[in-house]
C-alpha cells in the first residue's frame, strides 16, 4: 500500500505561483512513475505532469507535461524526503482545479489516469482575481 497526501493549494491570482507537494508513505519499492492529475467541474481527469520514479537517471529526471502546462509548471521529486512537487508559475484562471497526486507501478510512465495505482485525495487550486 501507498498513501499520498498532497498540500499547497488554495486561492491565487492570475499570473501568480503556487507549489504543490505530495508526501509519500508505505511501501514504494518497484514504484515506477509518479505525477499530477487535475479535475474541475467541466472536464475529465486529465493529466498535468508525470515523472519517472524508477531508477536513478543518468542525465536527469524525466519528466512529461500536458501542452497545457508546459513552461509553466515543473514537476520534481526529493526522494529523500519522499516528496513529490509541482511548482506551478504564471497560473491562468483555467488551472482552476482540484489537483491529485498518483503514483503508478506499471511501465511505462505516461500521463494516463487508468495506470495509475494510488490517488491521494486531492486539494483546490483555484486562480481568481
């Protein structure tokens, strides 16, 4: 078992920053990928970031976003502190979401809400002026 726990949402305004983490606990040997799905009232999960928790990466993490995001959001991890983050800049009112942490024992790493194993409960992120 898996248990996520995400925190660092809450209210912004448009063009500001927040940074989301998710603290992991349990038994995380063979986990493969990790990443952010958000939902709101109008769309389907969808995927916003994924990284590869697998091995340690010779050239660096590697890491996918939605074109959405892109340039704007950073996904990261501390494996020290069992931590996963998003840092999201210039944030638009359409981020607006719930926000959740997944993490996934399957191969390969993608963004696709049907391979992930363990879902954290989710937290608001809402960019309002």
């Amino acid at each position: 078992q898996v248990q996520l726990v995400e925190s660092g949402g809450g209210p912004v305004q448009p063009g500001g920053s927040l940074r989301l983490s998710c603290a992991v606990s349990g038994y995380t040997t063979g986990m493969w990928c990790m990443a952010w799905f958000r939902q709101n009232a109008t769309k389907e999960r969808e995927g916003v970031a994924a990284i590869r928790t697998g091995r340690v990466e010779a050239s660096g993490d590697v890491t996918y976003y939605a074109s959405a995001v892109e340039g704007r959001f950073a996904i990261s991890k501390d494996s020290a502190k069992n931590t996963l983050y998003l840092q999201m800049d210039s944030l638009k009112p359409e981020d607006t979401a719930m926000y959740y942490c997944a993490a996934s024992f399957s191969i390969p790493c993608t963004m696709v809400a049907r391979q992930f194993d363990y879902w954290g409960q989710g937290i608001q992120v809402t960019v309002s002026s």
